[in-house]
C-alpha cells in the first residue's frame, strides 16, 4: 500500500469511529452526565458549608451561649425584655 492509501484507510476509519461515537449516544450522555456530577459537586459543597453553620448554631445552642441566644431571641422572634420597647424600622 502506498502511503496516500494508508492515509485515506486511518482517515476513513477515523471518520468511522467518530461517527459511531458520536451518533451512537454514548458521547452525548456522558457529557451530560459529567455536566450533572459537577451540579451535584456543586450543591453538596453547599449543603456542607450549611450544615457546618448549623452545626456551630447548634453547638452555641447546647453550651448556652447567653449573648447568642438573646441576640438570636431579638432578631428572630422579635422578643424583648420587660418594660422595653421595641422600634422597627423599615426600609
């Protein structure tokens, strides 16, 4: 065989097999499911970061952390202490 020859056969079968990839499905549900694994990674780094936030809530919760949770009953449930007032200003 001559070199053009050889050349035409490894293109051909190139074209080939990047046909069969590409048409046959594979390809296209790898990429989406590599694109899906990264949302995933993505959403897990999250939760993760929440969960230690809560977990240290927590913790401050359990130790009794005074100042956390007067703070906590302030800003969140909008308690006060006897005889005071309460000012709410809105935006």
């Amino acid at each position: 065989m001559s070199v053009i020859k050889k050349a035409k056969a490894l293109l051909i079968t190139a074209a080939i097999m990047a046909a069969v990839l590409l048409f046959n499905g594979n390809l296209f549900n790898l990429i989406h499911n590599l694109a899906e694994l990264k949302k995933l990674n993505s959403r897990s780094a999250a939760l993760d970061a929440e969960y230690q936030k809560l977990s240290k809530e927590y913790q401050k919760i359990l130790d009794g952390d005074i100042s956390y949770l007067q703070k906590t009953a302030r800003v969140k449930y909008h308690m006060t202490k006897p005889n005071e007032i309460e000012f709410r200003i809105e935006k």
